[in-house]
C-alpha cells in the first residue's frame, strides 16, 4: 500500500484463503540503519521518536478502542522482534471505507470533523496511559533541532509560552496526533470516515487536531471563508457527544481560545522544520488573531501572577 516514514517499513494487503477474512493490512516495521529524512532531519532524537512512536502506536491498538461514531481499524494481532514490529489490523476497504481523498467537499470535511469531535468527547479527562504525554509529532519538547533553525524571531521568543499555554488548558483529551487528510478512509458516499495512523497519539487540546486537519485539505482562501462555520460544526457535534456532568461552556470558550495558539504553534513548527512548506501560507502570516491571541493570553497569565 506505501512505504512508511523515512524508509522504516511497509504497509501492505494481505489476500487471505481458508478463514473468515478475505484480507488484512499488515504494518510492518523495520528501523534502517541509514534513514533518509525529505526535510534532512536525521538525528538521534529523530530516530528515537519514530522507534518509541511506534511502540506507542501498537499499545494504543492493543489496549485502546473507540466505536462507529469514530471508526478505527480492529488490531488482530501485534508482535515485536528485535527491530522490527508487526501490527495486523482488519482491512477497512473490506469494511466499507474503501475510498482516500486528496482533495475534499463541505460534506466530506464536516464527516472528519465529527470523527475528531466524537474521538475527543469519548476521550475527555482520559490519561492517556501508555501513549505519549503530550501527542502530535510538532509539539516544542520534542522538536528543539527546528525551534533553533527558526528564523522569526518574535514566534521563536513566544514558542515556549505558547506551548506552555496549550498544555495547561484545563480540559484534556486523548488527540489522534495526525489528523491530516491522508489518514482519514471515506465510504463511498463521503458521509462515513475512519481514521488510521496512531503513531502520535496523546494527551492535549483537541484544537491540535482541529487545526491540523483543516491545514491539510483546505487552502489560505478556503481557510478564510469556511473556518468559522467548520468550528461550529465541530462543536456542536462535541456538544451532543460529551459527558452530560462537563461544563461544556467553558470547554467551548477555553477551546475556542486555544485554536489560535494551536495553529500557531503548527506555524511555528513548520518554520522551522521546512520553510518552503506549502502550509505556510496567508491564512497563517498574515492572520493577526493568532498573534495577537499570544499576546494578550500572555500578558493576561503575567498579569495574574504578579497580582
């Protein structure tokens, strides 16, 4: 099916004969001895997130389960030997979500959207036991090589506070981590999604994942005109999936909040990481909400601890 990351493996299809399935999806893992990164980010640390991320990826599969409102695929078996690591999960295709988008409709959009807002509520206030602490591959503790490669001065001054803020918001999550375009499987109708790709599942703001999928499939002009009414939608989905006990107001005024530092702080990532990034666009420079968000949180968070 494809390569993974950095050449350390495969996924591939599986034609099975004399059982109940007529295939599986096998994700097989092999750390190389001599990686190749697109963006040149060969490093020790690099090569030890990608071994622990998919150490987390086969606990989340093994221990973890969500339901149809936020389609995963069923792990059947998952091994380790040496360096290398098996995961045998059921084939989607099989299950009805045999179609991959590269490009998508409001429909399609509003579809994954509800899969993050139903994802989130199943998982609001969970410890995420085995899976990484903070989850999403950009966050600033796992990614210094990029912050010191940054040449915006001002974003690079703010990365830590902005980091700290989304970290110490009061309403957590499990998030999926990855949430791009590429890891969602539609039905044939666009209504129905699943999503793949558990690597960098972990605790944190949903926004993180919000902000991720919406860069993934829409462009600067899109992001402009859509974004505000996408939100709702996220949100009234998440309403009517939370805990009845959760005070979902100020969830959704905290989270509200939180989507423009979560944006900027996959802004400030991709600076760093690759300039020349298609997703740094407009929607991101120019968009004077996320900084001046920074700055008033910020100076607001001064404000109270010096009183």
């Amino acid at each position: 099916i494809q390569t993974l990351w950095s050449g350390y493996g495969e996924i591939v299809r599986l034609h099975l004969e004399g059982c109940g399935r007529p295939s599986v999806v096998v994700k097989h893992v092999k750390f190389p001895e001599d990686a190749e990164h697109p963006g040149g980010w060969n490093t020790n640390r690099s090569h030890a997130r990608k071994v622990r991320s998919y150490q987390v990826e086969t606990h989340w599969y093994q221990n973890y389960s969500t339901n149809q409102s936020c389609r995963i695929p069923a792990c059947l078996a998952a091994r380790s030997y040496g360096d290398e690591m098996l995961i045998v999960l059921e084939d989607l295709d099989v299950e009805g979500y045999d179609q991959r988008r590269t490009s998508l409709k409001d429909k399609e959009i509003r579809a994954c959207l509800s899969w993050l807002a139903h994802f989130h509520a199943l998982f609001l206030g969970v410890t995420p036991e085995g899976l990484w602490p903070v989850g999403t591959y950009w966050h600033l503790e796992t990614q210094p090589d990029e912050l010191e490669a940054m040449d915006n001065a001002e974003l690079k001054a703010a990365a830590g506070d902005i980091d700290r803020i989304l970290n110490e918001c009061n309403f957590k999550t499990i998030v999926h981590g990855d949430a791009k375009l590429a890891n969602f499987c539609f039905s044939k109708s666009g209504l129905k999604v699943a999503a793949v790709d558990f690597q960098y599942v972990g605790g944190g703001c949903g926004m993180k994942d919000v902000v991720y999928f919406l860069g993934s499939c829409m462009d600067e002009r899109e992001c402009d005109k859509r974004v505000p009414g996408l939100l709702d939608h996220y949100f009234a989905e998440l309403k009517a999936f939370v805990n009845k006990d959760v005070n979902f107001n100020a969830l959704e005024k905290e989270w509200r909040e939180m989507f423009a530092f979560a944006w900027t702080d996959f802004h400030r990532f991709l600076l760093g990481w690759m300039p020349g990034h298609w997703k740094i666009n407009r929607y991101t420079v120019d968009n004077k909400d996320f900084m001046n968000a920074y700055r008033f949180q910020t100076r607001t968070v001064f404000s109270r601890a010096c009183s």
